[in-house]
C-alpha cells in the first residue's frame, strides 16, 4: 500500500466532520471510489461522495448528519445498509464495509460485514477502489491495494479480482467499464474484454434502466463512438440497440457499394458531440439512420436507394424507447421529428433554397430548427474534401437564409393570425370542418409566401375564402 498522503483531497469541513462523527462511534471511515478517482484525475467537482464505515454506515450517516450544519436529514435504505445525506447539492453516501458473495441468478450479492480490504475487493475496478483514510492516525493516507494508481496513470479499465468472475457476478460492470472507457478516454485491459465478450449474455439479467443510465452517459461523453464501438467489439450491441447492428456492413451488386451506415453514424455521433450537449440531440444522432436497414433496396438504374428510411427510421423509435425505459414524452417527440426531417435541409439545399421551402422547413421543425441544422451538419462525414466544402457551404446558404426568413416573417412559433373562434364569429359558425379548412387556407398562403404573416392580410383572406365557400357574414 502506498503511504502517499492526499489531505488536500479531504481538506473540507465535511471530512472532517465525518472524521470526528467516526471518532466518537469508535470506527474507521474512509473516502472511497469515485471521488478519489475523480480527485486524482482532476475531473472538477465531484457529485458524490462515498464513505465507508467499518462499522454501520447508518449510525455513522445520522452522527454527520448531526454535526454538520446545513445538512439534510439522513435517507436511511435499510434493505442495502446505506444512508444518504445532502450537503450543497452533493450526495454523501455511507455503507458499512462489506464481504460479498454471489449467485448465478442474481446481482444481488450475499452480504457480510467485512473489513476495508474486503470492501474493496468487491469494487468493480481497481481505479473505483482507491480509498482515503478518514482516521485520526492517518488521516489523508491513500490505501490502494490492487495498484490503482497505477492504472490511473497507464490509463486502464482492470478489474481487482477475477474479470469474468466480476463480469459474471454483477453484469451490470460490463456496461460500467464500457462506459468509463469511454468518460475516461481509458484503454479496458484485453483480459477484462474477453471477459466482456465471453460474458455478454449475462447482459439479460440486468434492467434496461440501469443499461440506459449508462448509455447516457456514453453518449454525454466527448467522443461516445468509443463506447459503442467497444459495445460493437464484445457483442454486447445486439442485446442493447440491435437496430444499430443492422446498419453495419457494406454491400456491393453490380459493383455498386454503398457506405456502412453503422460506422457513419458513429462518425456522426461524435461530430455532434462536438457541437451539443443536449444528449437527446446525441440520441437523434446516434438513431437517425436507423430506418436504412429496413429500407435497403438495389435498383439497377439508380443503384442502392433507402427510400422513406427518416419516416420508416421514426416510426422505430417509440418501440425502442418502450423497449429501453427511456421516456416516451415530449423527448421522444423531440427524437421522432429530428429523425422524420434528418434529410429535409439536405435535400433542400441541394436546390436552389426557394423562401417558401425554408419557411416550411422552419414551420415544421419549428423552435428546434437549428437543433435539426446541427444534425445535419454533423452527418457530413464524406472524406471528399470538394465534396465536403460543398456540403458545407449549402448549409451555410440554408442557415443564412432561414435567419433571413424567419427575421422577417416569424415561423418558428408560428401562431395562426386568426383564430378559430373569429372565423366562427365573422361567419356565425358552429364548430365544424369550414373553420379547419379556412385556418389551412391561411396558413398555406403565409408558407408559400402569397401573403405576409400578418392578421389584415389573413382577415382579408379569411373574408375571401368564406365567400368562396359560400358563408355568409354574421
Ligand atoms: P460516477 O459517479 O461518475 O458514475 P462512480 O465510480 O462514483 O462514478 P458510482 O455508481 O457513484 O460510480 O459508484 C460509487 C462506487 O461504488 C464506485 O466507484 C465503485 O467503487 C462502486 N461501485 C458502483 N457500482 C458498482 C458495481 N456494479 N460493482 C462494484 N462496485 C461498484
Ligand atoms: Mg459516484
């Protein structure tokens, strides 16, 4: 064990709080896992904080809780032997040091108290197992026992014990490993992905909302496409997304290739990585080429064609979404409309951008009209550096012109300018289809630019149309 001291790590009135509490109960405590990973790595702020107490954590958690002023009440999970206080906006979690032991069928461990060592030999990583102690003898000393630091500097994913006993007890490590890979830019050791590999099945036994919690968090890093092409390498892709597995692979007839769409859209991926943090918009990204597979065809004149494959691709995502756990609310919504209009900026600007075109895309994409723009922009990937500038360059075009167009008329929260109520008090009208049709009327004319966004224009309109469909004034 190392004898290096980190009291600046611990320098804050909470450790030492959590110190003095572990004193007075007569038990060892020490900071744990990602925090001092995190520390180490100086990766800012941490969110959470675990403690472990050799010794009840819950009695350690309620003494804090105590003694530190402006802290929140104790969540006490009984089930787990955990407690959790909140102190600015950070968690601090307190788990008694434990021995654990599995079964096949479950992640759910047998559970014995232990000693620290015990503790973190349960850890799932050796970098996740780093602690620091919290006791007056040696306070601030890093206690590292499978060489952590080590591979915090060789910038390893390794597990302290055996990878496919690790993997295998709690799969859930996989997707872990997989993702801190990613976070991290960290290489997983070969014997751990074999390990991956060789245990990927077990993937089944785990909840698709923990499966998504990670995913998210690929998908939020800096270069996600490390995650999912390690989720590509150890076969775990398949259990997880397997509408991006079909998209791999080039085919060729007639000498005739088309470009594999799953490592496009990685490429994608992590272009709008470069642009966004919204990670629904990464979602979009990572999902907008889905409906190619199912829409695969090769036409002899025209070669290989994916037609229909936004729509197709659309209609795929609430079933994923279900599927997933992720939330079938106005995000979905969101990640529907960005795969349905993907190609409509490009096919838009492969012409000549008409105003009446960019004011439809504008009213159908509506406040998300840039978001669909960095989508766009992101799926250039041609190495074709003509070809590229083009692509580029019309965008431009587009988004010049959408700014233009929406200075001066207004579409992206495009409100009627007569309501549906006037149109039934002018004509002295019920409820019924005429109104619909006269609204549409309105709003059709605004989008091809036959009369200005504006209520005279669509007043005068209104009186035409109604006189067209024979009402009469009120
Ligand atoms: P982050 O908070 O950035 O997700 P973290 O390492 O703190 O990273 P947590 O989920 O907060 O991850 O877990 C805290 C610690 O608990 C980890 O550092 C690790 O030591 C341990 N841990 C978490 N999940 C597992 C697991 N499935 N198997 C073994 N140890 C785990
Ligand atoms: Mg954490």
């Amino acid at each position: 064990m190392t004898k290096r001291q980190h009291l600046e790590a611990i320098n804050t009135p909470v450790f030492s709080t959590i110190s003095e509490a572990a004193k007075e109960l007569s038990l060892d405590s020490y900071v744990i896992g990602g925090f001092v990973r995190d520390y180490l790595l100086q990766r800012g702020t941490p969110k959470d904080i675990d403690i472990v107490a050799i010794g009840s954590g819950i009695e350690l958690a309620k003494l804090v809780a105590k003694k530190l002023p402006g802290s929140s009440e104790v969540s006490i999970f009984k089930n787990f032997g955990t407690a959790m206080i909140k102190f600015q906006d950070i968690e601090i979690e307190f788990v008694g040091a434990r021995k654990e032991s599995y079964h096949r069928e479950s992640r759910k461990p047998v559970v014995e108290n232990g000693s620290l060592q015990d503790d973190q030999k349960r850890r799932d990583f050796t970098i996740n197992a780093l602690a620091i102690s919290l006791n007056s003898k040696d306070f601030g000393q890093l206690l590292d026992p499978f060489d952590g630091i080590g591979d915090l500097k060789r910038q390893l994913i390794r597990t302290p014990l055996d990878p496919s006993i690790t993997y295998s007890d709690d799969p859930l490590r996989m997707m872990r490993a997989i993702r801190f890979a990613t976070q991290l830019n960290f290489i997983i050791h070969p014997e751990s992905l074999q390990a991956i590999a060789d245990n990927k099945v077990r993937i089944k036994i785990i909840s698709n909302e923990r499966i998504v919690d990670e995913l998210h968090k690929i998908l939020a890093s800096p270069k996600p496409s490390i995650g999912f092409s390690l989720l590509h390498s150890t076969g775990l892709l398949p259990f997880i997304l397997p509408e991006l597995v079909g998209l791999e692979g080039i085919e060729e007839i007639e000498g005739q290739r088309h470009k594999d769409n799953f490592w496009h859209t990685l490429e994608v991926v992590d272009n709008i990585a470069e642009h966004t943090d919204n990670v629904w918009l990464r979602w979009a990204a990572l999902l907008h080429d889905i409906g190619k597979a199912p829409t695969k065809k090769f036409d002899k004149k025209i070669g290989w064609t994916f037609h229909g494959h936004e729509f197709v691709g659309s209609k795929m995502i609430y079933k994923l979404f279900k599927r997933l756990r992720l939330p079938l609310n106005e995000k979905m919504k969101y990640v529907q409309k960005m795969v349905l209009m993907s190609s409509r900026p490009i096919v838009l600007s492969e012409d000549f951008v008409t105003d009446s075109a960019v004011r439809r895309l504008i009213f159908e994409a509506g406040e998300h009209v840039e978001d669909l723009m960095t989508l766009c922009e992101a799926d250039i990937t041609t190495k074709n550096p003509k070809k590229q500038k083009r692509y580029r360059n019309n965008f431009k075009i587009v988004r010049q012109k959408i700014e233009e167009v929406e200075e001066r008329d207004h579409i992206r929260n495009f409100q009627p300018p007569i309501s549906g109520e006037e149109i039934m008090k002018t004509f002295n009208l019920r409820p019924s289809k005429e109104i619909g049709m006269i609204k549409e009327a309105i709003k059709e004319a605004i989008l091809e630019g036959e009369i200005p966004n504006e209520y005279n224009a669509a007043y005068s309109l209104m009186l035409q149309k109604g006189k067209e469909m024979g009402l009469h004034l009120n």
